[in-house]
C-alpha cells in the first residue's frame, strides 16, 4: 500500500533467495505483497525446491577431469586434429583510435579470472585431464592488411585455424590494423 520499487524488491529477493534457498522471481515478490502470502509462497517453493549444495572449488593440487562438454571436444579433437569446427569465431570493426595497451591489459584481466581460457588438456595413462597453468597473461596479437580482401582472407584464417588442445589457451585474439583508423579485432 506504501509502494515500492524494483530496486528494492530484487534486493529482497536475493536476500530470500540466501536465507531460504529458493528460487524466487521478482514477480513473485508483487504477486504476494503481504508478510502471510510471501511467507506461503516460501513455505511452497521451499517444498519444490532440491536444496542444491553449495559450488566447492576443486583441490587444485589434485588431477582434475575433463567435464563432459571438454570429454567431448578431447575426443573430437583426437579424432580430426585438424579440424576447426567447434570454433567459435567472432570478428569486429573498430572505427577511430584503438589503445592496443588497453585492450591487450583487458585480455588479461578476462584470462587472469576465468581459468578456462588458461586450460590445455593432456592424457595421464590414457585419461585425460585439465592443466591450468598459473600465467594469467594473454598475448594480443597484431597484424596488417592493406585491403578488405585481404582482411577477408586473415579472418578465415584466423577463424579455420583449429587449436591445440595440449598446448594452445582456448582464446585467442588479433587486431588486424587497416587504413583510415579502422582495425578488425
């Protein structure tokens, strides 16, 4: 009857979320605007919901298996080596003034908190695991093309170059220069 906001109803929701462990959506919260219909809906949810157990990070001293999808891409990878299409390409114009320095330091911020994109794969009596290594920094690469088409060309190559998966990161990145202040990352 007082009103509310948005803002104030995802804050509530997050904390009911937390102490509850329900999954609650910000409709539910104005669906139910008094103390005994929320209480209610958290009584119902509480009996739908699995209580899922909280995400504990893997002991990184210890061997660490493939997930399925990595399973997967490990095999496909044995099988055509020289395949790249689980590739997933992206490419964008960047008109005006670039600052590569910038650019290459928020590579490695991205690399340097997301460990996937620092994983390799290697097989230990025939089982293969995940390596992480500890080097969070990405190297941007650069490039020059002086036509369009020859940036055509540098793209499909870049985007049919398959990984390795024992030995490359899984990202990579150039930023090809062209002219008029123009760059293709």
């Amino acid at each position: 009857s007082i009103g509310g906001h948005s803002l104030k109803a995802v804050q509530v929701g997050a904390r009911l979320r937390k102490q509850f462990t329900i999954d609650l959506a910000l409709r539910d919260l104005f669906d139910a605007p008094t103390i005994a219909e929320l209480a209610l809906l958290i009584q119902q949810r509480q009996q739908q919901t699995l209580v899922m157990p909280a995400i504990i990070k893997a002991d990184r001293t210890q061997r660490l298996p493939l997930s399925y999808a990595q399973q997967r891409l490990w095999f496909l990878a044995l099988m055509d080596p020289h395949s790249a299409a689980y590739n997933m390409p992206a490419a964008f114009m960047i008109h005006g003034e670039l600052d590569i320095n910038s650019l290459q330091q928020a590579f490695t911020a991205i690399v340097g908190r997301h460990e996937v994109f620092r994983t390799r794969f290697s097989a230990t009596n025939g089982e293969p695991e995940q390596i992480i290594s500890n080097d969070k920094h990405f190297v941007l690469q650069q490039a020059q093309a002086d036509s369009d088409d020859e940036l055509t060309a540098m793209i499909n190559s870049f985007t049919n170059t398959p990984f390795d998966l024992g030995n490359d990161p899984l990202l990579r990145a150039t930023v090809v220069n062209l002219a008029g202040g123009r760059h293709a990352l």
